[in-house]
C-alpha cells in the first residue's frame, strides 16, 4: 500500500468509527484494522476468543438474524455445475477447516 492509499485508508476508518460506527463504538463494540496478513487475522480472531461466553452467544444470535434478513433479501443463486460446482464445494469445506482450526485455538485458550 502506497503513502497516499495508507493516508485514505486511515482517513476512511476514522470517518466510519466517528461517524457510521460510533454507536456501537459506544457501545463496546472493538474495532479490528485487517492488514491483509496472517497476524492481522489472527489478532481479530483472538480478540473474539478473549470475549466472555454470554458476549459471544449475543455475538452469534446477531450474525444469525442477519445471516436470515440477508436470505430473506436475496434470492437464492442458481445450483452450480460443472467446474464451478467443484470449486464451490472445495471452498466450502476450506471453511469447515478454518472454522476447525479456530475451535481449536479456542479450546487451547480454555484449558
């Protein structure tokens, strides 16, 4: 990222955490900057690990209530065949992998 890229960067997230953020900023909510590696991921994830039991299970009924509205909004795409179908299906469980891992860095934190 360049000077200039970094520089409106910066801006636009302290615009978001002023502006459209802010009440859950005010809230408690956590802000997390993703700088497109390994140790950025893994900080943010980390920072959903540290959260108490209860902040989590609100967490999860959130995601889960916009995860419907967003079904409710969106029409179902078309089934997928062919190449597609196969590369859909191996991102899918690359999902299933990563969710794997990140249970069991949690699991690792608790004992």
């Amino acid at each position: 990222m360049t000077k200039e890229n970094e520089g409106v960067a910066i801006a636009r997230e302290d615009e978001l955490k002023t502006k459209a953020w802010k009440p859950v900023v005010r809230g408690g909510a956590q802000i997390r900057r993703f700088l497109n590696t390994y140790d950025s991921a893994w900080m943010a994830v980390d920072t959903l690990l540290e959260l108490n039991p209860l902040e989590l299970h609100v967490l999860q009924k959130e995601l889960e209530r916009i995860c419907l509205a967003a079904k409710r909004i969106r029409k179902p795409p078309p089934p997928r065949k062919g190449f597609f179908a196969s590369l859909f299906c191996f991102f899918g469980r690359s999902q299933v992998c990563v969710y794997n891992l990140v249970s069991r860095r949690y699991n690792s934190r608790l004992s």
